[in-house]
C-alpha cells in the first residue's frame, strides 16, 4: 500500500466455481492479493487459504460489503438471482471468455484496490419476476437478471403463443417461443433471435419472438411498469417450457399462463473501470463471427 492512503475493513464473500478455474490456481491468487488489505474472507470452496470456507452462503451474506464472484456472466448469474434479497454490490472477475456483466480480468487485479479506498461506482439493473399461475394459484416464481424464456419442449414442431400487455392484446403467433429480456439481457438470447440491443441504464422488457412463422412479428419494446402475460396453447403431448437466466427452468402444464413484472430487487454491479458497453458488444461480435 501507499504511504498516505486509507483502506477500511471490509467483509467479502468470493465465490468460486472449480470447474473455470480446475487447479485453483487463479482463485488461490485473487484470495492472495485480497490478503494484502484489512478484510475478513470468506468463500464457498474448501481448502482455500487465507479464506473462511462457508458451506452456505445466506448464513453471512447479510454481514458482506462486498460479494465477488469469480467465473463468466453465466456465474454473476446465478449468484445475482440467488442473492438479490441481500442488495450487496457484485463485483464479476472473468476466468472465461469476454463478458458483458464481469467487470475484471484475471490480470487487472490491480483495480481491486480501488474497492478499499471507495473508489468505485455502482451500477444499477433492473430484475423480472416471473410467475407461472395455475387457476388463482402460482405455482411458481423466480426472478431473473437476463430473461424469461418460454420455449417448446424436445419435440420440434411450434408452438402458439398469445401475448397482453397491461391487458391488452399484442400478437398471436406460432414460434419457437418468445424472450422477455431486461436491457442487460438484451444482448444474451434475444439479440441472437433477433432482438435488438437495448442500453443497459434503460427500465424497460423487450419482447422478442422466436422463430416465429410471420414476416409481420417483430421484437416489441415496452415500459417496465407493465405486466406481460403469455399464454401458450398445447397440442397433444406438447411441452412448453419457462427459463430464467437459462439457468432455472419450469414445465408447465395445459391452462397455465405466466406474468411478468418489474421485481422490486435490482442488482448492484461494481464497476472499477471506465467501461465502454458498445467497445465490448463489438469485440464480442468480433469474436462470435
């Protein structure tokens, strides 16, 4: 450290995933460098020195200034869905491939000190709540940092969809499914289907069709404080499928519809750098072709 310079103590959960990092070598390293200030470690993998191994997270996740978490933006993910209760600021440090959401790479530790010195920002995104309802019960309910997804099951013919918003018909059509994306999912399974590409400082839900068998649907974008509703028609033995984050899945049933809204979590990204969202939707795009 600096002469001159205040770091002030701070409690940090990491959570790792052995299977982007096999040797624990780079997650052994960030622990190390995270050693060099005045803080309390703790992490969810055993055996990792300089850090408390905590088998259940939500035990002390209330007690955190800071949770990092060490992977791609599939990890930030599933860490930002399990956790968006607690309201603590993420930090993503990339073990993979370029990412949207992750902030670091694994050789610009270096900016982790900034963290100490309250040298940082927080960006703020939106979340979707989603529920399936089965007559006047939810029989189920998640939330979701990307997208809600409603897709056919193995089999591969259409299946027909019926979207309202605020009550009001939008379309009927036969497709693959549809995506209901959040600006920060804008850029995940709905550009790949076709949807466009939506700032992500904006509040709003982007509707986009899967493979839909009209030249006339197109991806809709509508406000945030809006509720989305799909209804799905079966067919014989048809399934029809709602995913979260692509990582949360649930098979409904004939009769069932979902809803969409606004959660009232958004999530905390920390951002150390000047990030420049369109310099990295280009060098990912770059990097796909």
């Amino acid at each position: 450290m600096k002469e001159g310079q205040i770091y002030v103590k701070k409690n940090i959960f990491v959570f790792a995933k052995r299977t982007k990092d096999l040797e624990l070598d780079q997650t052994c390293k960030i622990i190390a460098f995270l050693q060099k200030f005045d803080c309390r470690l703790y992490i969810d993998l055993q055996d990792i020195p300089g850090a408390e191994f905590i088998a259940f997270p939500e035990t002390v996740v209330q007690d955190m200034d800071f949770l990092i978490v060490l992977g791609g933006d599939g990890s930030l993910l599933g860490v930002a869905r399990r956790f968006a209760a607690y309201n603590k600021p993420i930090l993503g440090i990339n073990l993979g491939r370029l990412g949207y959401l992750v902030e670091l790479e694994k050789n610009n530790l270096d900016a982790i000190t900034q963290l100490f010195r309250g040298d940082y920002r927080i960006e703020n995104r939106i979340m979707l709540d989603a529920k399936v309802i089965r007559g006047k019960q939810t029989v189920f309910s998640g939330i979701a940092l990307n997208d809600a997804v409603v897709t056919k099951g193995a089999l591969s013919r259409m299946i027909h969809l019926s979207m309202t918003v605020d009550n009001q018909l939008v379309n009927q059509y036969h497709a693959d499914g549809v995506v209901i994306a959040t600006p920060t999912g804008s850029t995940a399974y709905s550009m790949s289907a076709g949807g466009s590409v939506v700032s992500p400082e904006l509040e709003v839900f982007l509707l986009t069709p899967i493979c839909p068998h009209a030249l006339t649907c197109k991806p809709i974008i509508v406000s945030d404080r809006q509720t989305v509703r799909i209804d799905a028609d079966f067919v014989d033995d048809e399934e029809v499928i709602l995913t979260l984050d692509g990582q949360e899945g649930f098979r409904m049933a004939p009769g069932d519809y979902i809803e969409i809204t606004k959660s009232k979590f958004y999530i905390q990204l920390i951002r150390l750098t000047q990030r420049n969202f369109f310099r990295i939707l280009k060098q990912k795009l770059e990097e796909n072709r």
